[in-house]
C-alpha cells in the first residue's frame, strides 16, 4: 500500500454518516469548551484534537497527543526538510533518508515512509476531504459555523505548494 495522509477523522468515501458528523462537531465545541458548534461563533480560536495519521506498508503513524487538526498544513514544512512537531506522549520521530522523509512513533521501528515528491497529492488530498467536510458543516449548521470552521482550519486557503500541486 503506498502512503497516504488522512484526518484523524477518516472520512473514507469523502461522506459522513450523520453520527459521525454529530460526533465530529460535539468533540469540536467541547474540546473548546462550549455546549455546541454554535456556541464556537464568538471564540477568537478553535482547536480540533487529532490531526494527520500517515499510513503506509502496513504501518500506521497518528499524531501525538497536542497535535491538532489546526496544524495540517505545518506537513508542507517537511518538503523543505525542516522537522514539524507532531505532539507528544508518545511522540512522532522525523527523518530524512534520501528524498524521502519516514515517520514512527517514539520507541517504535516501524515506519512509514512517505516520498517528499508525493507529499504535495497527499496534502491536496487531505484538503479536498476538509472540503467534504466543510459542505457537510455548513448543511447540517449553517454558513456561521462553516466559515468558523474555514477560519480555523484553513480549508480554502490556497495550499502554497511546489511541483503544480
């Protein structure tokens, strides 16, 4: 299986059941402390637990505890070989072998190794399911609570990435 990126929240046929939808938004306004997505609309920021998981030969790697959905696009610093922090307890190690970068968990061996060329697409890719779930939002709560959602987690913001992503 080659590498691949994806939300925490998986959303693997680019839908959501309705459970799933209602689980993502009550874990969002709760993490920031409100009753719902709705009660999020004065907040300056949101943050959302999970972030990227890479998958890849048979290895998983999920981010550590701290690293946000917020943070996805901190991925895009590793085609310029600079490590991102990827959380904690237990933590993601980053290296770079040739061009590519691998990924395990702190006292792990396994890794997953992603090539720096097809970081790009899988960045593209974690963003067209954002996109997903940005519609499925703003159906089920509203243009609010989709544009604070945008805001926080930087949907529709041009991805800034090299090699015509």
């Amino acid at each position: 299986m080659s590498p691949h990126l994806e939300p925490v929240l998986e959303l693997p046929d680019g839908t959501l059941t309705s459970i799933e939808l209602d689980t993502f938004l009550h874990t969002w306004a709760d993490y920031n402390g409100a009753e719902t997505p709705r009660g999020l609309l004065q907040e300056e920021m949101t943050l959302f637990p999970g972030g990227l998981r890479a998958f890849g030969h048979g290895v998983t790697v999920d981010p550590g505890c701290c690293f946000g959905l917020e943070d996805w696009r901190e991925w895009r610093w590793l085609l310029d070989r600079e490590p991102i922090w990827m959380g904690h307890d237990p933590g993601v190690v980053q290296e770079f072998v040739g061009d590519e970068v691998h990924l395990s968990r702190e006292g792990r061996e396994q890794r997953v190794r992603i090539p720096l060329a097809e970081l790009p697409r899988l960045l593209t890719g974690v963003r067209e399911q954002l996109l997903v779930l940005l519609a499925l939002v703003e159906r089920k709560e509203g243009p609010e609570v989709a544009a604070l959602l945008d805001r926080d987690l930087h949907v529709t913001d041009p991805l800034d990435l090299p090699f015509g992503a």
